[in-house]
C-alpha cells in the first residue's frame, strides 16, 4: 500500500523548486495534493506533472502572506478533500544578500512577512484542523541560515532562525493533540533561488570550499527527507531543526 493512501498533503510554494518536487513525491506516494503558490501558470504546471503522474491535485492561488488567502487555502483543501493532513510549509523568498545597514525596509518586509508570517499563518489555519482530525504533521522549511548565519545574509537569517523557534513552539504547544512539527534545513540547493549564486564565476570553487559533499543539492533530494519526515516512519520525530545541507554549516 503506498504511504501516504487517503491522506491529504498541502504544499505551499508549491509552484517550483523544493515545492514541487515534494507536492510530485507527495502524489507518487499516494497522497492527495493541494499546491499553493502566487504564480497560476507555474503551480498549474505543477498540477500538469503530478496528474500526469496519476496523482490527484489541485492549485489554489495563494499569497502566504495575506491571512484571508491562507485561511482560504486551507478552506479548499478541505472543501476538495475533506481533510488535511500533512502540510508542507514551504513558501520562501530570499530577499536581496545585503548588511543590515543597508537593507531596506522594504526588504525586511518581504523576507519577514513571507518567511516568518507566512509559516505562522499557515499553522495558524492548519493546526485546527488537525486537532479535530485527532493528528497530523506539519513540515516548515527554514533553511541552514536558520541555524547559522553570515554576513548580508541577517534579515533572511533572522527570519528563518524565527521559523525554527516557532516550529518547536508549536512542537510543544500540539504534540498533546497527535501533532508533529518539524523545521528543516537545506543548504544550497539547485532551484531559482540559488540562480544567482550559481551563475557566480567562482561558484563552483566556492561549493567545493563549503559543502563537504563537495555539490550543491538537489529539490528532489530534500524532498526525499520531507517525505520521509511525513510519514510514519518518523512517528517520534517532533521539534527540532533537520539538517539537509551536505555537511555546510554544521
Ligand atoms: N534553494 C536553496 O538553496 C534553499 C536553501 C535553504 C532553504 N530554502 C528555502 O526553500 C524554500 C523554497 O525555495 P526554493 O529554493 O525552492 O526556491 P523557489 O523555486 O524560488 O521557490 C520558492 C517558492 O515560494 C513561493 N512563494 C514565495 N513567496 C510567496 C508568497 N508570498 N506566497 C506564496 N508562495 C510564495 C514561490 O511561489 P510564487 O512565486 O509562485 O508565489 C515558490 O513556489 C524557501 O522557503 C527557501 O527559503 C532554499
């Protein structure tokens, strides 16, 4: 039987990168998959895939940010599926790499409000849900500058240091309800949000320097341990900062 057969899993930032390829794994193991994002042509190529797949989804636009979207995203998984629960927390930016005295507010408030906010909210909609369900798991993605951080990397670094704060919070606050929360924490990892990095002309000297595994990772790689964070194999996995960082930063 697959793992996670009747079960419902909610993918924010589902639209590329880390997302899809976890809401794909998720429909390959036989959930049933809400993907939530901004961009419609990208999450809806997502659903494209993952139907292609045989899995059954569905794309509900979604700003993190905005309580009344994430109150409605979590209102159509339950409206199309009838339950909820594995959620997938994963929407992320990564603002721009600057010192603090020269980040703008305006960028605070983006990486604060799409990082911090948005992870909160998502609980925020999710975990009733899983309370009146008698369980559930809920994953949010920080990231290794959640654990460590570097220089002009602070605003993001702050702001995932506080996913993983709220993650425990809400360990200890729901486990009494069946519920586990995991933060977890990749490190460089080949998705658009490392374009950047990557088309450095020392990028390749500078992930042999810092990765032991001497490569950058994979999505599908971290989707293989949010996956397995999911199910029940992890059952007495709950708070805490899971690392998935090929040895950087540890
Ligand atoms: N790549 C890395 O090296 C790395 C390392 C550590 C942690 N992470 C974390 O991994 C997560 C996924 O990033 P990625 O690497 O897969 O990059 P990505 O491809 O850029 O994915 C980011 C996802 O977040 C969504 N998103 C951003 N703002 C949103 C908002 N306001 N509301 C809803 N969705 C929003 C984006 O969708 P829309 O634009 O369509 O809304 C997109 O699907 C992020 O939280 C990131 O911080 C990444």
């Amino acid at each position: 039987m697959s793992t996670f057969a009747g079960k419902v899993a909610l993918v924010t930032g589902g639209s590329s990168g880390i997302g899809r390829a976890s809401a794909i794994k998720f429909g390959q193991h036989g959930a049933k998959v809400v993907v939530a994002a901004r961009r419609e042509k990208e999450g809806n190529e997502t659903v494209e895939m993952l139907r292609r797949a045989g899995g059954e989804v569905m794309f509900v636009q979604t700003d993190v940010r905005i309580a009344s979207q994430v109150e409605n995203m979590v209102n159509q998984t339950l409206k199309k599926y009838g339950r909820l629960d594995i959620a997938f927390n994963n929407a992320g930016v990564g603002g721009i790499m600057a010192r603090l005295v020269r980040t703008t507010e305006e960028i605070f408030d983006e990486v604060a409000d799409t990082n911090f906010k948005g992870v909160w909210l998502s609980m925020k909609y999710e975990i009733p849900v899983m309370q009146k369900q008698g369980g559930g798991v809920i994953i949010n993605n920080a990231s290794i500058a959640g654990v460590s951080t570097a220089e002009r990397l602070g605003v993001y670094s702050g702001s995932k240091h506080a996913i993983v704060a709220i993650s425990n919070a809400a360990a200890t606050e729901y486990g009494r309800d069946n519920i586990r929360v995991v933060a977890i924490c990749p490190g460089w990892i080949n998705t658009r949000m490392t374009e950047e990095l990557r088309a450095q002309k020392d990028a390749d000297a500078l992930i042999q320097s810092s990765v032991p595994l001497k490569r950058i990772g994979e999505p599908e790689e971290v989707a293989e341990t949010v996956i397995w964070l999911a199910s029940d194999a992890a059952s007495y996995v709950s708070g805490g900062a899971f690392i998935v960082s090929g040895g950087m930063g540890v």
